[in-house]
C-alpha cells in the first residue's frame, strides 16, 4: 500500500504521487487521471486511456449480448 500525504496546493489540497506510481502509470505533467468510486465504497486512481479501455471493454461485451 501506497501512502499519499495530502498537501495545500494554492487554495485547494493536492497530492504528490511518488515516482513509482507516476512510471507504472505512465503519467507527466498536464495529464489527467480520474478517481473512481468501486462498489464497496473504496476509491482506485485510473489514467484516462484506463478508463477508455473498460468503457470500450463494456461496450462490446454488451453488443455481444444483444447478438446472443
């Protein structure tokens, strides 16, 4: 487990991922990543193209179904 201090970031809060996490994430300056809610109430950090894959994954598993 990865734990990330929160900061004050201007006037807001922030977080400061260490490098590990920024190079299995792939992540650089100016990028985005999305904080997602999981069902049983915990959160996971996804990058953008993440969630573009399961989005895509969803959609064909769906028209499989209507296939079917």
């Amino acid at each position: 487990m990865t734990v990330l201090k929160i900061q004050n970031v201007g006037k807001g809060l922030g977080l400061q991922l260490p490098q590990d996490v920024v190079e299995r994430l792939h992540l650089g300056a100016g990028d985005s990543i999305c904080l997602e809610k999981m069902a049983h109430g915990s959160y996971r950090l996804v990058t953008k193209d993440d969630e573009l894959a399961e989005q895509m994954t969803r959609i064909e598993d769906y028209m499989h179904e209507e296939d079917a």
